[in-house]
C-alpha cells in the first residue's frame, strides 16, 4: 500500500483576481496526456490533490490560457503547495 501525500494548486494572481473558472490536472512525471488524477473539489480555490507519495507534472488553463509546471514532488505524509505562474502571453503588472 503506497503512502500518500497533498498537494494544493493556487491559481495564477491574475485568475484569481478575475475569478475566472480554471481546471488542474496532475499527471504522473513524464507522462502527460495519460490518465490523469482529479482534484478533489473542482470549486474550491486552492485545488486539492490527495496521491501516492511521488513526482508530478501539472496542467492548468482557464480561459484558452495554459500553465505547466513539471517534477513536483509529492511527498508521503506531507502537503506539498505551488503557486502557478503567468500563463505565457498573460499581461503582468
């Protein structure tokens, strides 16, 4: 039986500040665009993801705009936080 582990996904400032609808997909490292893991509230800010201890690649888009972030270790027992950068062609103040 694998440990498991948390990890939460804050949104980028400006959906935030837009409260613009997004989506999150964690995916295993390496491996995007296969099965992927669901959060477990697509309604709530910050995401939550609750996996087997581990390294993830993660997606998220709102609004035709996509963000990746790869390697993100997921460590057993613990909750793991990241913050979402700018989508590329994304205005920054």
């Amino acid at each position: 039986q694998p440990a498991f582990g948390a990890l939460l996904v804050h949104p980028p400032q400006s959906w935030r500040d837009s409260n613009t609808a997004w989506r999150a997909s964690v995916f295993l490292h390496g491996i995007v665009g296969r099965a992927g893991f669901a959060s477990v509230s697509e309604d709530v800010i910050p995401r939550l993801f609750v996996l087997p201890a581990g390294r993830y690649d993660l997606t998220a888009s709102s609004a035709g705009l996509e963000v990746s972030v790869s390697d993100i270790e997921v460590p057993a027992n613990h909750t793991r936080m990241t913050v979402l950068p700018a989508a590329t062609g994304e205005s920054r103040p």
